[in-house]
C-alpha cells in the first residue's frame, strides 16, 4: 500500500504542516506536467503520488477493469485521480475541521 506511506509524519512530532489544495496532471510515466499546487508542496511527493496513481490505472487495465476514477480517503484530505490516456489529473482537497 504505497499509497498510504505518502503522508506518514516525516518530520519532528513539533511541527504542524498544513495540506495544499489544487491538482496536478502526471503524463503515462508518472511525469509532472501541470499543477495548481503551491511550491511549497514537495515535488518528490508530487512525483511519487504521480507514480502510484499511474500503475495503479494500469494495472487495473491489465486486469481488464474499467477504472477510470480513484477516490483515496484520509482524515485530513481527499484525493481524486481521474485517467485521462495513459495519464492522469490527481486533485488534491483539505478538509477543513471545526465550525
């Protein structure tokens, strides 16, 4: 479940990162394209989270299922992959908590 390991806590137990909102386009290599992300999101993450998305869509065309949307769940935020040709466009959404 690589997936899950993107967002475990790699840094000191003190420090509060907060969650950018916006999307980005990955190309069928999992390349970074396009993105609506703030800089201060890590490309490496980017990237990875990219990757994933990819193998992901094809293995499920391997498998000869139709997937065509990915909707990963967390406390904190949602993500949305949606296939676009071999690629994908990945949304990345903040819940916001309290009143």
């Amino acid at each position: 479940m690589g997936i899950l390991n993107l967002f475990r806590r790699k840094s000191s137990k003190n420090e509060l990162k907060s969650i950018p909102s916006g999307s980005f386009t990955v190309d069928r290599n999992g390349d970074f394209l396009v993105s609506t992300l703030s800089q201060k999101f890590s490309p490496e993450l980017n990237h990875e989270l990219g990757n994933l998305v990819v193998k992901t869509f094809r293995s499920a065309r391997n498998a000869d299922l139709s997937l065509n949307e990915l909707k990963i769940v967390f406390p904190g935020v949602d993500i949305t992959a949606k296939e676009m040709r071999g690629g994908a466009i990945i949304f990345i959404k903040p819940k916001k908590f309290g009143n």
